[in-house]
C-alpha cells in the first residue's frame, strides 16, 4: 500500500534556459541538491537528451490543491521512474512532512538541454507541452547573455501556452506559466551592476536570484533566495493544476 502512494507522488517539470556556457549545470546541480538527494548520483535520473535532477518539494496542501497522478510520455522520465529512485526517501519526506505541519510531497524535474545533442523538434515540442515552470539563466559578467533569454523564452513559452491554455493567448497574460530568473557567477562579479527597468524579470513579473552556483549557502534554508525558489516551485505545482497538460 505504501509502495502504490509513492508510485503515485506527482512531478512537477522545470526548464532551464540559457545559451551555452552561463551555468546551467551547475545550477541544476544546485537546485537538486537536498538532504534526501546529498549526491548527483542520488538525483540524477538521465535522459538521451537531457539532463536531468529530480528532488522532493513539501507543497503546503491548506493552498488547496490535491495531488493528481502523474502523465508519462516518451521524451522524458516518469513519475514512476522517480519513484523508483527515491523511494524510501519518499517514505521518509512524506511521513517528516505530514507531522511537522499539512505539506505534500512533489518531485520536482529539473531539465537541461545536452548542448551537444540535436533533439527532434517533435521530441522537444512534446516535454515543452508539460513544462509546469522555467528557470531563464545568464552570466552576470556577460549581460549579452541576459538580452538571449528573450529569444529563447518564445517557443517554449509559446507551446505552453498553446496546449496548456488550450488557446494561444498573449503569453505574457498574468496567469502564464511560473518563471524565475536567475543570475550567475556573482562570486566573479567585481562590480555590481545596477538594475535595468527593462530587464527580463521586470517585464514577466518574475522574482530574480543572484548566486554562485558553486557555494551550497547560495541556497540557505530561510534565506532570501531559497524562499524565492521555493515560492517558485509552489507556483509551478498551481500551475500544474490549474492548467493540467493532455496526453500525446
């Protein structure tokens, strides 16, 4: 019986975007990294075309929103591959969780494009339909990176909006999908650069981080990144409730 509830722990899909070289592995790293999952063989679950890190996050239940079972598809890991992997951490979380306070238990998927890989359009296409979040990536020491996002926000964006919002609609509406902006290197940065009115998490309305990807503090528990990331991650299971994806 237990077994059939940790089958049945829903994800929730995060994409990372950023052109080549701003982080992002090491960020997904980062973002995974838990007192369940302490190592990246113990939240690597690996893709043909991605990489991927999967960790458990307590979504707070009084916001109303019951777990639902997960959808698989051919382009990325189930739920039940998940399970697998974390089980007996799953077991730990969901009992942990349910006596300190009403929480429950998600994965949550943190998918990397392999730069190197040239993935099918169709294959791409079919995880963008299901993404329940992004996380938009670039260098702090090169804000060309930061003016790219734009355009590699707008197909992925565009899917979701298609197939989640079962119209195409201005994707840029309040309800579109979770977005996070994250700022890297800042370890490197010798000058700190003022905000730009115009920049990206202005104009989606989006909170924005600033770290180092290489100091594991960057992500303190209570602090104010973390519960920015864990605000986010919140969104991301609303998000996945409210506009559930369809099967393909």
């Amino acid at each position: 019986m237990a077994q059939q509830t940790i089958k049945h722990v829903s994800t929730a899909r995060i994409l990372l975007l950023g052109q080549a070289g701003v982080g992002k592995s090491r960020l997904t790293d980062l973002l995974a990294r838990s007192v369940d999952t302490p190592t990246p063989s113990t939240r690597s679950v690996g893709d043909v075309w991605w990489n991927v890190q999967v960790r458990l996050h307590e979504y707070p239940c009084n916001k109303g929103m019951p777990p639902t079972p997960e959808w698989t598809s051919s382009s990325s890991p189930s739920s039940s591959h998940s399970s697998e992997r974390f089980g007996s951490s799953c077991k730990l979380f969901r009992r942990r969780a349910e006596a300190a306070c009403d929480m429950i238990p998600y994965f949550v998927e943190f998918y990397d494009l392999k730069s190197s890989m040239r993935m099918p359009r169709e294959h791409r296409n079919r995880l963008f339909r299901n993404i329940d979040g992004i996380i938009l990536v670039y260098d702090l020491l090169d804000m060309s990176s930061h003016d790219n996002l734009h355009d590699l926000l707008y197909h992925p964006l565009r899917q979701i909006c298609r197939h989640r919002h079962r119209r195409l609609r201005p994707i840029l509406k309040r309800r579109h999908v979770p977005i996070l902006v994250v700022g890297t290197k800042l370890d490197m940065l010798k000058t700190r650069r003022l905000r730009r009115s115009g920049g990206i998490a202005g104009q989606l309305g989006a909170d924005e981080i600033l770290l180092n990807c290489l100091d594991p503090d960057s992500l303190a528990e209570k602090s104010r990144n973390e519960g920015k990331l864990r605000k986010f991650l919140d969104n991301a299971v609303d998000f996945k409730q409210y506009f559930p994806s369809r099967r393909y």
